[in-house]
C-alpha cells in the first residue's frame, strides 16, 4: 500500500514537473524575444513568477493551478481575467477561489452533438479580414493599395488599383461559404469591404462617432483631460495612427473573443518591403504566416500585456496556433505554387520574429495575434505587389455561389478552408 502511495506520489509529482516544463518550452521557443524576458519571468521548481519593472515578485503561478487558469483564460473574457490576475498576487489559490474559477472556467467551447452529414457542424470560426480602406482617400491614411501604372511606356492604361481591404473581405466572404457547407457557423468581424469593425467607414466614424468615444473615454478616466484634448486637435491622418488603428484592433479581436471561436484567422495579404513606395512591381513572392509570441521586456510594462502574455504561457494555444499556421502555409504553397519564407526574405522577419519549427510560420508581437482568445492563423498569403499577381488580383471573373472572385483569391481561400477543416477535426 505504502509503494503505491509513493508511486502516486512520483506520477503526480512528474505530471505536475512537466506542466511547468511545458510552460517554460513555450515561453523559450515561442514568447521570450531574443532573451529580453529573462529578468521579468523566473520559472522554478513548482511556481513560474512574473517581475514588476523593479524585478520584484508580483503574480506567482503555483503548478497545481496551471491546468485550472489555463481553462479559465480560454473561457473567460478579459475583464473577468483583469480581475483575477489584480487579486492573485503571490499567494496560493484557496479552495473557495479553486471552485469558483472552476466554476467561471465552463468549457464554452464544447461541442454538441455531431452531425454526420457536416463534418463542422458545431465549430465556429472567427475570420477578420484586415484593414477597411476602399478608396483612395481612405487609403492614403491607412497606406494600404496599390496604385500605379505597370507600364506607361507600352501599356500606359494598364493600372494597377488594389485595395488590401477589399482583397481580403472576398477572401473572407469564401472562407465563410466554403466552411459553412461543411456545418460550421462563421463570423466576419466586419459587414462590407469598405468597413471597419465599427460597421462603417473612417470618415463616418470621424463624423459621428469620434467625439462621443472619446468623451466617453475621458469620463471613464481611460484617457486623460489632457490626452483627450489632443487626441480631439489631431489631423485625421494622425488620429488614425495614434488613436483608431488599435481601437479598431482591439473591437475585431472583442467581437471575434466573444464569439469563443474554436479557431480564427486573420487573413491579409503582403507587399515587397524593399518595393516602397509601391509604385512599381516586384519579382520577389513569399508566403508566410504569423502566430503569437516575442515578447519584449517593454511589452511587460503594460498591465493588460501581462494578462495576454499569461494566457498563451499557460494555455496551448500557441501550440496549436502552430500547427494550424503550418497546415495553412503548406497550402498556400502547394495551391499557389509560391515559396515559403524563411527568416532571411525580409527584414522584418529577422527583427521582430522568432523562428517555429515549422517552415514559414514565425511569432511575432502583432495586435491580433496577441489579443484573439484562441488558437489563430495571421495568414500573409502572397506579395500583391508581385509582377504577375497585381494583374491576376484585379481579375473579377470567376463566380463562386454567388461572391465575384478571381483565381488567386479562391485558391488563397481554399488553403485557409482546408486548413482549419483538418486542424479541428484532428483535435
């Protein structure tokens, strides 16, 4: 009796070692950029422990509350994760708090009943197609289209006019076809291709909703009298860069968390960077994709970062964003016959990512990858600016069950289809 005590103890002990294990191969080969993390995170024996900016303690995860927090960041939103994180501070969880966050912790991602006739029945996938601009003034201050003659010597009306937003909203609208066929229920997080999340178009928030938000953030003391006063005083171009851009983020990613996708993908298409100003093509052509991951030790600063930070430590979503990511590159390339990247295409691959295991898919510290609640896919399918794909991506001559298309965006389309069809049904 007594050896199979000890033996429970050692299987129980082990268990719980590999949790923190699990945890700290994570944070080495996903989260710990180039090392900056090192004096802001300490993993020991049974408890990792994050440092405030002067290195004292400040959150202590104990390795029997992994399993449970990890189930109660992926089923909670981030106001109840806000909270708790505010109240743990160093100490153990107490059995009360033990039941309540088991309770709070409810798998709202289960699935009913299956139907054997639609294999997606019951998942639901978030998509966001980046940007909003759909017009060149609009896109003068996102700096997101293509606007050129190709060739004003022997094809002088041959114009090259893409809109990245409009690209990636039909894009989108495919996806959402192809996967609800097979059962699964999808949301887009915005309504048209000229749209924001806000349902509506930069000049029309400016117009009638800039003043309201932001009174309303200053009387809940979000931004400052002083903050506000500037914020109101700026150019339109200036405020979407230093204001809109993220609060336009952080709503995608609102809608696509409540919405407790079973997996999301934010779907956007690339340019050359040594191509600026784009006003001329390029022979260059990668497909990659991003998770997250490659924090900075500037990045732990900020409060709600560290919640964020503490949910992909803890969860495997980064784990199966991954092998999600890879599944989708892999079709890119075998769909569209591009190459896949690798960290030496582009500069900021080298810089600001981290290599995974797998080929063409990199971590890197984007605003969606970050704040989406569950496993992704930043998909960056091919280089618009490419010399053959910036005529075939003004095509519209295909009809697919009712959505105009060109070639090029249906087979960008089937990979992310394909993708996380196998990716959910392999969980």
């Amino acid at each position: 009796m007594f050896r199979i005590f000890l033996l429970f103890l050692f299987l129980t002990n082990n268990i719980l070692s590999q949790t923190i294990q699990k945890c700290k191969f994570r944070f080495d080969k996903y989260l710990n950029y180039k090392n900056t993390l090192n004096n802001r995170v300490i993993f020991e024996k049974n408890v990792i422990y994050l440092l405030d900016d002067k290195g004292n303690k400040e959150t202590a995860i104990y390795e029997n509350e992994i399993a449970l927090l990890a189930d109660f960041f992926s089923n909670s939103d981030f106001k109840e994760q806000r909270h708790f994180i505010k109240q743990k501070g160093l100490k153990n969880l107490s059995k009360q708090q033990f039941d309540s966050i088991k309770v709070k912790g409810v798998n709202k991602r289960k699935l009913s009943k299956k139907d054997k006739n639609l294999k997606l029945a019951g998942y639901r996938i978030a998509i966001d197609p980046g940007h909003s601009a759909a017009n060149l003034t609009d896109a003068k201050i996102e700096q997101k289209f293509l606007y050129f003659v190709k060739d004003s010597v022997n094809s002088p009306n041959d114009t090259i006019k893409l809109f990245e937003s409009v690209l990636t909203f039909n894009t989108a609208l495919l996806v959402k076809k192809m996967l609800e066929e097979e059962g699964a229920k999808v949301l887009i997080t915005r309504n048209q291709d000229n749209y924001n999340s806000f349902n509506c178009n930069y000049n029309y928030w400016l117009k009638y909703h800039k003043h309201r938000v932001l009174d309303s953030l200053k009387k809940s003391d979000i931004i400052s009298v002083h903050e506000h006063k500037r914020l109101i005083k700026l150019k339109d171009r200036d405020l979407f860069w230093e204001f809109f851009r993220d609060f336009d983020l952080n709503n995608r990613a609102k809608i696509m968390n409540d919405f407790f996708p079973h997996a999301s993908l934010v779907i956007h298409y690339n340019v050359d960077e040594k191509n600026n100003p784009w006003k001329q093509t390029t022979k260059k052509n990668y497909t990659m994709a991003f998770i997250g991951g490659a924090f900075t030790r500037d990045n732990l600063t900020n409060y709600e970062n560290k919640i964020h930070f503490l949910r992909l430590l803890l969860t495997d979503q980064l784990d199966k964003s991954e092998k999600l990511a890879s599944s989708t590159v892999n079709l890119f390339n075998k769909y569209l016959n591009i190459p896949i990247a690798s960290q030496h295409h582009a500069d900021y691959l080298a810089e600001k990512c981290l290599n995974t295991t797998s080929s063409g898919v990199f971590s890197r510290n984007l605003n969606m990858c970050r704040l989406i609640n569950s496993p992704l896919v930043y998909g960056e399918s091919l280089y618009q600016d490419h010399e053959t794909e910036c005529v075939e991506l003004m095509k519209m001559d295909l009809n697919y069950k009712g959505v105009k298309t060109n070639n090029r965006l249906l087979n960008v389309a089937k990979s992310y289809s394909q993708a996380v069809t196998n990716f959910l049904l392999q969980e």
